[in-house]
C-alpha cells in the first residue's frame, strides 16, 4: 500500500501549485494542511521540530521533504508509473528515453529566476503590511513597494525574452510540450504555475497579450486544459486539521536510509560526517529559520537529518543543490 502522502500549503502558493499539479498529473492521493501565507507556521514547527519555513513542506510516510526541487524528485521515485501512478517525464513524440536530467537542469535554475520576476507582478500595492513585513523577512531585505512597482515593465520585459526561447522551441518541435513529450513533462509543469500564478494579476497582463509569442500562448492554454482534466479526475485531495496531519504522519513508516546512503566523498567536500548535528539553511529566500539535526543520510542529491517535535521523532530530507549545510 502507497504511505499517506500530506501537504502543507496555503491557497495563494505558487510552488504548493507546482506541487498539487504534478500530484493531479500522476494520481497521486493526498491530504491538504493549510497553512497561514505568513509566518509563525506552528502546524510545522511544534509537531516536528522543523525550523524551515518556506512552502510547500511534504510528507510522504514519517518522511519531511522540502523544496519542491527535491519532493517531486522524491514524488517520482517512490510513486513510479510500474506502480500505475502517472510521470513527469513522459516518452519523447518521437520515441527514445525520456530527457531527465536535461528537463530537471533546465527547471531549477529557470523557475528561481521567473519566480522573481513573477514575483514583481503582484499587488504589492496593496498587499498589507504585514504581509510585505514578512517576505522582507522572508527575502533578506526590506520591500520598498514603489521600486518593485517601477522594476515592473523591466521584469514583463524580461519574462516576455525567457518565453521567447521557449516559443523557438516549441516552434523548432513542432510538438505539444516543451520537450516533445507525448504529455505534459516536469518543464511544462515547471512554467506553467508560474504564468497561473501571474494570469488573474493586472500587471501581468501584458505577458499574455504578447503578439510574437502565439506557440508559447496556445502551449499555456493547452497546458491549462490537461491539467484541470487532471484535477477533475483526481479522487480528493481531502482537507485535515494540523493535529490529524501529525497523528497520519507519526504513524507513519520511514523509507529506508539505504536509499540516500552516506557518500564519504561527498560528505568530506562538505566536512560533514554521519552523525553529526547540522544546520541546514536555504541559500537563497528564508534564510532566517535553520533546520537543526543529526545527520542521517547525504548523497549527491540528498540531505537528511533527524528532528524532534512534540509529535514524535522525524527525518527532514533537503536537496544538496541551494542550501547550506553546517555543524551546529
Ligand atoms: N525553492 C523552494 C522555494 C519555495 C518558496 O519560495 N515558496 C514560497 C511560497 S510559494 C514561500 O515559501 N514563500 C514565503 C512563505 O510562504 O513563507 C521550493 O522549490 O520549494
């Protein structure tokens, strides 16, 4: 039987909607938490002792995964299509082996940078203070509202160059989906929640009128049709208080390590040894919360340390690429 898969999320996340796409688009079953869009987020930190506190967090089993870099590398792994659950990387149009590594290095730096530039779309005018408080907590620096406001035409200009490539791209194809995948891969997924994210918003407005971006346009759409199919054939997902999250995931099994391992090499680059407590921090947004624990598993793409909370002992798993991992 699959482990109980839950989410913490809130409905304005964009990356939580990266998630939840790629769950409809492979059939995943899961549970929703939803959490506040600003900080504290105690549903996460008290049950689990995990000081992270970006969006989504996903637990798979008695399993914490965060950064959607990592979950749905995870997600693939361990719901894989021999198992019936759909992919995010489906067979070339043309035939031969799906391009992975290809689509997984083309998404991770893309989606940072437009998520930025998106970013400069939204009603920071009038977005409370609170908010705006927050995610200058959140990025390292305090907003002043009227420069995003006037980087607004620069970031549509630049937003408009990155779908240009995307537009030669889909013209040199000639296929459906940015990689001449027969379905929607991680790449399309991977832009798509970006420009759902910008759609309803006025300032975004201009990226969807663009007159030399017809492929790109039709692609969007496209892409925004297959996936509320997706979701309307999708059983659930089904909504649960923080308390019943953490009773599912405490009652949980844990995947073996053995599938992380400890690689010596990789561990020795970084100076970390099994066992070690360790601090990990993002390198990029939400630097402030640091996840503390022992160090249980590393590989070349993969973290994991132990966390303890009132619920019970855990194991926080981060990706190697965009975080910073030191003794305590
Ligand atoms: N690299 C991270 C980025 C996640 C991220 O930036 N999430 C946003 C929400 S969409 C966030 O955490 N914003 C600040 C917050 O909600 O506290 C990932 O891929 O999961």
């Amino acid at each position: 039987m699959s482990p109980p898969v839950v989410i913490y999320r809130y409905d304005m996340s964009p990356y939580a909607n990266r998630t939840e796409s790629v769950f409809a688009f492979k059939r995943i079953p899961h549970q929703r938490v939803e959490v506040a869009p600003i900080m504290p987020r105690p549903q996460i930190l008290e049950p689990f002792g995990l000081n992270y506190r970006r969006i989504p967090v996903v637990a798979i089993g008695k399993d914490l995964y965060c950064d959607t870099n990592l979950i749905l590398a995870v997600i693939e792994r361990r719901f894989p299509t021999s198992e019936g659950y759909g992919t995010i990387y489906p067979p070339k149009r043309n035939g031969g082996a799906s391009d992975t590594g290809i689509i997984r290095s083309f998404c991770r730096p893309l989606v940072k940078t437009l998520f930025m530039l998106c970013g400069l779309l939204m009603p920071w005018d009038v977005l409370p203070d609170a908010f705006i408080n927050d995610r200058s907590t959140w990025i390292g620096t305090k907003i002043d509202v009227a420069t995003f406001i006037a980087m607004r035409p620069g970031a549509i200009s630049t937003i408009k160059a990155h779908l240009a490539q995307l537009e030669e791209q889909l013209q040199n194809s000639g296929g459906d989906w940015l990689f001449d995948t027969v379905d929607p891969s991680l790449a399309d997924v991977s832009v798509g929640f970006l420009l759902q994210w910008i759609k309803p918003e006025a300032p975004g407005k201009p990226v969807f009128e663009s007159e030399n971006l017809p492929l790109t346009l039709a692609w969007f759409e496209r892409y925004e049709a297959h996936l509320q199919k997706a979701k309307a054939s999708q059983s659930g997902p089904k909504d649960i208080s923080a308390d019943e999250a953490s009773a599912i995931i405490a009652n949980g099994d844990f995947e073996s390590l053995d599938v992380v391992g400890f690689d010596k090499t990789d561990g020795a680059l970084l100076g970390l040894n099994l066992g070690d407590t360790i601090n990990v921090t993002p390198l990029d947004t939400g630097a402030t919360c640091s996840s503390t624990g022992k160090l249980l598993a590393l590989s070349i793409e993969e973290v994991v340390i132990e966390v303890n909370g009132n619920a019970g002992v855990f194991r926080a798993h981060f990706p190697k690429i965009g975080y910073k991992f030191e003794r305590a």
